[in-house]
C-alpha cells in the first residue's frame, strides 16, 4: 500500500491516493455534501453517504 495517512496517530495505508483523500475527510471534518431534500440539514463528507440518506426521505 503505497498512500500512507500523514494524520499524528494514525498512518492507515491506501493502494490509491483518492482512498486516501477520502480518508483524511475523517480527520478533518471536511463535509461539502448536504441534503437535497428541502428543509434538511444533514452534511456528509461523501456523496454516495449524502445520496443514500436522501433516498430516506
């Protein structure tokens, strides 16, 4: 696994450096996909996770 997480504490590894992105949204917080539906506020950090929950609605 070439794509090791930098974060102090954690160094899980990845085969790709997009696997990788996608995990470091843990550490940081980072959540740009929000609901659709109208009036909801929940927040994701990965689109299929934001589409998923919008199916519920």
């Amino acid at each position: 696994r070439k794509y090791v997480c930098s974060h102090i504490g954690c160094g899980k590894a990845f085969t790709t450096s997009g696997h990788l992105s996608r995990h470091y949204r843990i550490h940081t917080g980072e959540k740009n996909y929000h609901c659709l539906y109208p009036g909801c506020t929940s927040r994701f950090s990965r689109q299929d996770n934001m589409m998923q929950h919008y199916r519920t609605h």
